[in-house]
C-alpha cells in the first residue's frame, strides 16, 4: 500500500515563498518519478512539476511554463521526501496542491501517475 502525504501549504502574501512537501511511503520510492499537481477551484487538475527517480537518467525534471523560474522541484530518496519550492508566489498560484508517483517518468499527463496523495491547501491573498 503506497502513501503519500503531503504538508507545508499556508496562506501567503503575493511575492512571498513556501516549500511544499511529499512524503512516500510502502514503496521503493527511488524507483519512482514523482510529480506535484494542482487543483483551483471549479478549474481542472494541472500539472505544475515532475522530477525522474534519480537512478542513471539522473534527477531530469519537468516544468509546466507557468511555474518555470518560480518554482523548483527536488527529491531526497534517502527520506523517501519530494518538495515543492515555491517562489514569487502569485494569487492564480492559489489551488489544492497534489504529489503523485509514476512508474513511467516525469511526465505532464496525470494519467501515467498511480498513486496520489490528498492534498495541501495553499492560498496566496493579499
């Protein structure tokens, strides 16, 4: 039974930073590329970021172009740990943030992810 728990989402101020994480657990979590998505509402889910399992293809990552610059994503296998760095943070960033782990790579499409986390809210309000 894999599980992923995410935590770290807030309100925030326009231009502030917040760090999101993703903890994994039931599986071989290295083996595994990890994405966030995001969801506002009454908008659809949307892909924000991917990062591949660190293994000979190395740490490639993936960005949707609405993040790119602002956020970062990484991955620290030996605490079975993704994050989301998130910077310059905009009000449209507002949304339920979701990892997920796939078996196929970083890919954009959620439906190559498998399992999924519940979510964290985060808010950026002035």
């Amino acid at each position: 039974q894999v599980r992923l728990v995410e935590s770290g989402g807030g309100l925030v101020q326009p231009g502030d930073s917040l760090r999101l994480s993703c903890v994994a657990s039931g599986r071989t979590f290295r083996r595994y590329a990890m994405g966030w998505f995001r969801q506002a509402p009454g908008k659809e889910r949307e892909f924000v970021a991917a990062v591949n399992w660190g293994g000979g293809s190395g740490n490639s990552t993936n960005y949707a172009d609405s993040v790119k610059g602002r956020f970062t994503i990484f991955r620290d296998n030996a605490k079975n740990t993704v994050y989301l760095q998130m910077n310059s943070l905009k009000p449209e960033d507002t949304a339920v943030y979701y990892c997920a782990m796939s078996f196929v790579g970083p890919r954009p499409q959620g439906e190559f992810y498998d399992y999924w986390g519940q979510g964290t809210q985060v808010t950026v309000s002035s």
